[in-house]
C-alpha cells in the first residue's frame, strides 16, 4: 500500500530550501522530510534549485572575500577554477639533455641501416 499523499506547507519549502543551501543531497532532504525522492523533486524543485545556488553563492561570496583579503591559497584557487589559470612544469634541462641524446641515438641507427 503506498505512503499517504505528503502535502508540503510554506514552512516545508523553506525547510527544503534551507537544506539545499547546505548543500545536503536530494536524498539526505527527502530523509529529513520523511518522504521519497520523487515526491520531493515533484512539490518542491523550485526550493531545491534556489536554495543550492544561494549556497553556492554564499560560498562564492567567501571564496571570493578569502583572496581578496590576501588569502594566496585562495586567490590561486580561484585564478585555476574560474580564471582558467594553470601551472606549467618547466622541463628540467637534465631531462632535456636526455631526451636529446636519446633522440641522436634513435637518428644515428636509422643511418646505419641504409
């Protein structure tokens, strides 16, 4: 016999909203709220998108306050993700030496068999 029909108030809603904005699965809300996932996307999508990207924001909003305020961690983090900036290893002129060497030696056998 199924669940009887869950009918959400505006306290729920914003209980719902609240919980995305934390960051909370879909899962772990539906647990909170005694009920099944699908129920929940059904009455209260709109709750769920909002509230995940206010958390977002907000996390944002640190994130951003953090390296402006001279968190280095921070300012190259966000520089990665957001600016698109990476860290490029030199080669080590050691390595390159190698690499040449064994090159010459790949091009001094191709001689030896014409």
């Amino acid at each position: 016999m199924p669940r009887p029909a869950k009918k959400l108030n505006s306290k729920d809603l914003q209980e719902i909203e609240a919980l995305a904005g934390l960051g909370l699965t879909q899962q772990q809300i539906a647990d909170v709220k005694d009920m099944g996932v699908d129920t929940l996307r059904k009455y209260s999508h709109t709750q769920l998108k909002r509230g995940r990207s206010r958390g977002v924001a907000r996390l944002a909003d640190t994130a951003f306050k953090k390296a402006l305020s001279g968190d280095t961690t921070m300012l190259i983090f966000l520089l990665k993700v957001l600016g698109g900036f990476q860290e490029k290893q030199p080669i080590p002129d050691v390595l390159l030496k190698v690499l040449g060497r064994l090159n010459e030696g790949d091009e001094g056998d191709e001689e030896e068999e014409t």
